[in-house]
C-alpha cells in the first residue's frame, strides 16, 4: 500500500516541507490559465495546504 503525501508527512517525523512539496509535485500542479502557463506547486502553497487541512 503506497501512502499519500499527506499521510508520509504525518507519519514521518523527518519530513520536510521541501520534501512534501516534491512528492506532491510528482502528482499536481496549477492548471493554466489563458495568461499563466501550468507550473509546478510551491512551497509557500503546500505549507498552506497543510495548515487549512
């Protein structure tokens, strides 16, 4: 059973934020927009996502 980035952050307590963020960057992004091409997800963003859970 493969966890979800999530669930490695919770259970590992030598996860970093850094590393969080390249696994889920492995799995998302931001979608286009007509003015903004896709790009990966950053820091500041899965830092947010973990506090707002």
């Amino acid at each position: 059973m493969t966890l979800s980035p999530f669930e490695e952050y919770a259970s590992d307590p030598d996860m970093t934020l850094s590393r969080i963020t390249e696994l889920l960057g492995a799995r998302l992004t931001i979608a286009a927009t007509p003015k903004q091409t896709e790009r990966p997800l950053q820091r500041s963003q899965v830092h947010w996502m973990l506090i707002f859970r």
